[in-house]
C-alpha cells in the first residue's frame, strides 16, 4: 500500500472523531472543563410577595357571624283608606290596621370567648328579634347588650360554646397602602369575602356618625356586609365595616370602617356600664382652617363656647383659648383632635396647654358626667 492511500485511509476516521468532539463540546458544554463559565441561578430583583390571603381568611373567618332581624312593623290597611273621596269618612285613630315582620340582614364579629359580638347599631335598631348564624352553621338567639350611638356600634352576647373569637389587630399603626380584607353577608347570600387595600384613615366630617374617625378602603362592602369584619394581611381585625359612598346602590369601591381600637373601647364599657361613658367638659370646640394654622404656626382646637358651672369653665378656659396638647401629646390633625376629647373618661384629670394671646400656659379639668336632658 502506498503512503498516500495510507493516509487516506487514517485520515477519515481522524476527521470524523474531530467532528463529533467538536458537536458534543457544543451540545454538552460541561464537558469543556471547570474553566467553562456555568450558568447560576438569577435571585429575584424584589421579594417575592403574598400570592393568597387564604391563611388569613382561615383565621378570622369563624369569627365573622351573620346577624338577622326581625321587627314588627304596625301599619294601617291600604284599602278605601288611601281613596281621596272616602278617606275623609274614616277616623284615623279608628282605622283598621294590621301587623307585619319587617326583616334585615348584616354581619358581626365575635370578640370573646364569653360570646360578645360587635356589629353597627343600624344592623339591630329597633329589632324584636336577632337571630345569629355561625360560620358552622350554628343557630342562635342574640340578646342586645348595649348600643354607641356616636359611632354606629352595637354589642349583641350569644350563649354559645366552643366560639371561635377574632385576634384583634392594632388599628393605629395601619398605613395607606396596607392590604385589607371585608368579611361579611351581602345581600344575604352568605359569608363572603372582598380585598382591597387601606385608601386613607382618618376620615371625617362625612355626616355619616357623629363620632368619625374611619378607615377608608376600596374592598367591596355591600348591604349586609355592615357589622362584618375588616382584617389585615394576616387574619387580625382592624375595623368594623360601617358604611359604604352609596351613589349607586352598590359599592362603588369607598367604603368605611370604625377603627377595632375604638370599637373595642365602646364595647367594653357597654359590657361594664350598659352604656358609653363619655366625660363631660362643657366646651364647644372647632378645628383651626389651614389658613389660620399657617397663620398661627400651630394646629389645635379653638374654644368657641364655654357651659356655665361646667368642668371647663372652673378649668379657667376662655373663648378663643387654642387647645395644642392634651396630658402632654400634640394634637396632630382634626380626627386626633376631636377623638382625644371625646375619649376624656368621667371623674379623670386632664392637663390641657393652650395658646391665648399668643401665650402658651397649662390648664387642668376634671371631667364630669353630660348633664342629664329634661
């Protein structure tokens, strides 16, 4: 064999063995060796954040009950009554009437293992009968402790076992922006529950109670959604679900709770007392406009009225007087403002600091009881 003919002949299996090492370096790149750059694993840009809120759910759902009415309704027969040619032969107080239940339907919140349930005093106003269903389908018969007017509230007790109350949340430091959800019976179709985030707190001056101190959300509450729950991201209650901007007859995504703080205070007075107690001081206070802050230099209430013989006038309170500290803390915006003074308990002590004439000086008033209305 000549050497040409030899060369060709080891030559193409060379060839091919190149090739194929050269392809399997390409296809399997770990074969080129620990010098070859491997690929890692990219660690996300941001954390990863909350994709279900059925944990929390879980957690305060038990808690939440639907609450139903019944009230007794007296009204007069609809007949020849209503006829304008007969009814001036009729006796109004002779006329025949007749009696019919008249039934509502909200939400409310167990509070304690003793069975205590929060929920809005419109919910039960009036009611001669509340019924309560339980998350497990449990009946049972409600009986109306007591009621806080001022901010829409109502503390029903059941006498249940094996209840399943609400961790309750701090409802003080929620942030716009904080996720939150409404747990609660719209129209009646059964526990339901909607998310959104907090909007604002500390929403007032919307005519709706005449203690306001909301937290406003954008989760949908609807007709029987009031008295229900509204939790944060992790089961505890923050508020009790109150009101909604009704334009329309549906929410229209602005909705409003009573902070738990506040409606957790009314309660346990209602269970101690029977009724809120609020300490009386005989001043009418207004908010200082923006203006008169800018002006001024200072945020406070201004005294426009003072009560004879009242709290505030043997204080040495004046009109015009701009109250800035209650016991020490600045009073920061309108709903602190008004919310401090209406939290003044009966029989308490309070230091006031105002600002008269120019002139900062302290000022101190033992609340008493609202004198009684004849």
């Amino acid at each position: 064999m000549s050497l040409q003919r030899l060369l060709q002949f080891i030559g193409w299996p060379i060839t091919a063995g190149v090739i194929i090492a050269l392809l399997a370096l390409l296809l399997f790149p770990q074969l080129r060796g620990n010098n070859a750059p491997v690929p890692q694993p990219q660690e996300p840009k941001y954390p990863v954040g909350v994709v279900s809120y059925a944990d929390a759910v879980s957690r305060a759902a038990p808690a939440v009950v639907n609450v139903y009415t019944e009230k007794r309704v007296v009204q007069r027969y609809q007949n020849l009554y209503n006829n304008p040619l007969y009814r001036q032969l009729y006796d109004k107080s002779n006329t025949p009437q007749q009696q019919r239940m008249q039934n509502t339907l909200g939400s409310g919140v167990i509070v304690d293992a003793q069975g205590h349930i929060l929920t809005n005093k419109h919910v039960v106003n009036g009611a001669d009968k509340i019924l309560v269903l339980l998350y497990d389908g449990r009946g049972a018969s409600a009986e109306l402790i007591g009621t806080d007017p001022e901010n829409d509230l109502a503390v029903l007790k059941i006498n249940t076992e094996n209840l399943s109350p609400i961790t309750i949340g701090d409802s003080n430091n929620i942030r716009v922006g904080d996720v939150v959800l409404a747990i609660g019976n719209p129209f009646g179709v059964g526990q339901s529950v909607s998310q959104g985030i907090v909007s604002a707190t500390g929403r007032w001056n919307l005519g709706i109670n005449s203690a306001e101190n909301f937290i406003q959300t954008d989760a949908a509450i609807n007709p029987g959604n009031s008295g229900g729950a509204l939790i944060d991201a992790h089961g505890n209650l923050i508020g009790i679900n109150t009101a909604m901007l009704d334009e329309t007859g549906a929410s229209v995504g602005i909705s409003f709770a009573v902070p738990a703080e506040k409606a957790m205070n009314s309660l346990r007075q209602i269970v101690e007392y029977g009724e809120v107690r609020r300490g009386w001081l005989g001043l009418a206070i207004n908010s200082l406009t923006h203006e008169q802050i800018k002006e001024l230099g200072i945020n406070g209430l201004v005294v426009t009225e003072i009560e004879s013989k009242s709290p505030a006038e043997n204080a040495g309170f004046q009109k015009g007087d701009i109250i800035t500290h209650i016991d020490g803390v600045a009073l920061i915006d309108a709903p602190s403002l008004f919310n401090s003074i209406r939290n003044i308990q009966p029989n308490a002590e309070i230091t006031f600091r105002v600002v008269r004439n120019g002139e900062s000086r302290e000022l101190k008033a033992i609340a008493g009881f609202p004198p009684t209305k004849t």
